[in-house]
C-alpha cells in the first residue's frame, strides 16, 4: 500500500478566531456554511465516544470522500461513522445545517459525546451539538422482500433523507491515472470496500434496485428524489454502450413507479439523440458534470473525457441538453477547489475563484444552474497528496454563486430539497444554503 500524508490544512488556532475572521470578510453570509464547508473540505475527526446510539451510518455511496485509507482508520470509522451530520445551536446560536461526514482523523474538527449529546468541537473549542441521520424505516423492513444484499447497498439515502442514491456501475472505464479524473477515487474505492468486506456490488440488475425502491416505496415518506449514476461507459458493458446501460434503470423504474420520485441521470455529456432517449426514458433532471471550467485544467484533471469528449463538445452539449430537458433541469456539477490542486491549478485564490465564475456566468446567462461539490483530498488519487482548497476559496465562490444566481433570477434548482440556511439538506457543500 502506498504511504499517504496528511497535510493539516487549518489556519486558525481557535473558534473565536475563526468567527473574528468570518465577522471581518464575510459576514454577508451566513455564519453556518462556514463550518459547513471548511469540514467538507477537510474531513472530520470523530472521538469513540461518540459511537454509541442508533444511527444511519456511511454507506459509502459511490466514492470514499475520505481523507485517509479505510484501512489506516483507527477506531474503524468507515464501520461507525453517520452518514452526515447535523449541527445546531452551540455559543454561535446555528441553525440546523447538514454536513457529509469525509472521514479524517487528524481533522481539527471533532464529534464527541458532550453533556449526554453529540457535539461538534473546533481546536478544542465546543462549537454546536450535533444530530446523527435517523435509520430509515425502509432499512427495517428489507427482510420483507427478495434482496440478497443489504439494502443500503442497493438504495442507500444520503441528504437526511431525501435523495435515494443508485450507483448502477461502481467502476469507472476511464481506468488509470492517464485516464481518470484526478481527483476521483471511483474504483480505488471499490478496492478499498472489498479489502475491507463489505459486500459491495460492482453492477446492480434492474431487478434488485427494483425491489429495493419497492420496500422505499411501502415504508417511506422522507425521499423525494432519486439518481441514477456510475462510471462511465467507454467500451460496452454487459453488451450495452453507456446510454443503453444507464436508461435501462429509469425505464424500468418509471415503468414500475410512474413519476412516484423526482428522476436524476448523472453520466457524460451525450449527444441530442441520446438526450431525447433519456428524456423519453423518463429522467427529468440530467447532471452531465463538466468537473472544473478552465479548459487547460479540464485537460489536465479529468484526461479521459477531455480525450473522448472534449471541452467543446462537453460544454456545447449541455447547451443542447437545456433544450430537450428544459434549462433548469439542466445542473452540471463541478468539483469546486479542485482548480486550486498542484500542480497544475491557480495559486491565487482570486484567480481560481474568477475562473470558476466564468463558467457560472457562461451557464447561468442561459439560464443553467451549475451546482458544485467540495473538493477533498482522497488518498490513492493523482491529486490525493495536494492540500485541499482554501476556506476563503469557497467563501468567496458562494459570494459570487449567489451573485450570479441572483442576477440571471434564476429559480431554486429542483432536486436538491429546500434552500437556504437552517433548511438546505444538500450535504456536499453550501450551494443550496446561501440560496
Ligand atoms: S468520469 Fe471521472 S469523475 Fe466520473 S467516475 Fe469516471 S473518473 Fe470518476
């Protein structure tokens, strides 16, 4: 196993000096998504005594999104740890926010159990009690049904609920460090789950996810809101190209449950014919994620689909897509802070921040709503030893998402649950908070 090293990425020794900072450069924003996104971006630490109650744990969704090696985890947090956390009230009065927990055990972000709680503590300091993730009642009752598998396995949920998470393919046939995006640790992940013993299934059938969303469809009343995605498909797979492969599932969902969750695709940018077969298929919402908007680190970092796709064609492709689909369902993620990575990205966060906003206003003027993910080191990955991106870094591209989204009046993008702080449930950054 490769060595991994840890760089502490923290500027600030205390909470109070952290609020004195936010208080001076960012008050226009709401204090919350500052915890929100400095913990995704660096990973939390959890103390064993906060292991204790019932909970949601990690289900390890599509990638690890941890800071460290599942099996260099000391207390076996990949076992234990919740899904996501909720973090409320503390000296800072905060509202309810959701926080994917990225495991990181040198993290100066620690969960322990206080005063008979959980609590959230930053350099010492007690910073807000903490909610773990209910069990969904669906989990209870898996046994009713036909699975073999557990059904977390299956359909796990992730944002408090809301989204009903179907990773289809959990390899990815941009293989390799000269081909996969650099950052993602897509099928170092699977390695890393079947190392470790969790049954995890590289290739779900339609008929299992089938009855997986018929025990959701008995016992819960919390998912609105269901994706579809995996790696991508370059060659065939089980005799299908990528967009026979992936419309298979919707078809059979829809077919089975018409219009009984909101239906989200996540893969490439396809062409318009394919895009009409997926609108057909029943998707509503398509997600052909562009990763980072600077062409020369599109290249760079994500080599695969800059060699089979390309820049042009992925963009102008999205464009076409709000035709068919309808603008705003049109939401193609990037991986924000990954443009700061070494050693290729912008040193200044300026710079970073402005190229990011570029292809924000590129979109949004057309009215599509890109959405972002915060970028976390994973080990095992090219960039898996740079530094994550600054805090300031994603303070200021929410300043300038609000910005933007506020200019072009743009609606709340559909899919994600409610906006804005104290609501948002939308875990992998504050995007939806600051709406
Ligand atoms: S296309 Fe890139 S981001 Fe998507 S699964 Fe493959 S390597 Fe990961």
């Amino acid at each position: 196993m490769a060595s991994v090293t840890i760089p502490r990425a923290c500027n600030f020794n205390s909470d109070e000096e952290l609020y004195r900072w936010y208080e001076r450069e960012f008050s226009d924003l709401p204090f919350e998504v500052v915890y929100k996104q400095d913990i995704l971006r660096q990973g939390l630490a959890f103390h064993e005594s906060a292991f204790y109650g019932e909970y949601k744990t990690k289900d390890y969704f599509i990638f690890t999104f941890d800071r460290v090696p599942l099996e260099k985890m000391p207390l076996e947090e990949h076992l234990k740890a919740p899904e996501e956390i909720r973090i409320y009230g503390g000296p800072h009065n905060l509202r309810p926010t959701v926080i994917s927990v990225r495991i990181n055990p040198y993290s100066p972000y620690v969960v322990r159990r206080h005063n008979e709680k959980h609590a959230l503590f930053f350099q010492g300091d007690y910073v807000a009690d903490v909610d773990f993730p209910p069990v969904p009642e669906y989990y209870r009752h898996a046994h009713e049904f036909t699975l073999t598998k557990p059904i977390g396995e299956i359909a796990p949920v992730i944002e408090w609920g809301y989204l009903i998470y179907l990773t289809v393919f959990r390899h990815c046939q941009y293989f390799g460090k000269d081909e996969e995006c650099q950052y993602c640790d897509i099928n170092h992940n699977w390695r890393q789950q079947k190392r470790v013993g969790r049954p995890y299934t590289g290739v779900k059938s339609t008929a299992e996810v089938l009855e997986a969303l018929a025990a959701i469809d008995k016992y819960d009343h919390t998912a609105k809101a269901y994706t579809i995605t995996g790696g991508s498909v370059i060659q065939k797979l089980q005799g299908k190209n990528e967009v026979d492969f992936y419309l298979q599932y919707p078809m059979a969902i829809e077919k089975k449950f018409p219009r009984r969750w909101l239906s989200k695709l996540v893969v490439q940018a396809w062409d318009e014919d394919d895009l009409r077969k997926a609108w057909e298929a029943g998707v509503q919402i398509y997600h052909p994620n562009y990763e980072v908007w600077d062409r020369r680190l599109f290249e760079k970092i994500c080599p695969g689909k800059a060699r089979y796709i390309g820049w042009d064609k992925w963009m102008e492709r999205i464009l076409k897509a709000a035709k068919i689909f309808g603008a705003q369902n049109v939401i193609p993620n990037f991986v924000a802070g990954v443009e700061m990575a070494k050693p290729y990205g912008f040193e200044d966060v300026d710079a970073a921040v402005e190229s990011s906003a570029e292809g924000l206003e590129f979109f949004m003027s057309q009215g599509i709503t890109p959405r972002f993910t915060t970028w976390l080191p994973e080990p095992y990955t090219p960039l898996g030893e740079s530094e994550s991106a600054p805090l300031e870094y994603y303070l200021k591209l929410l300043r300038r998402y609000r910005e933007l989204h506020q200019k072009y009046r743009l609606p709340i993008p559909p899919g994600y649950g409610p906006a804005g702080a104290g609501k948002a449930v939308f875990s992998v950054s504050a995007f939806m908070d600051v709406l």
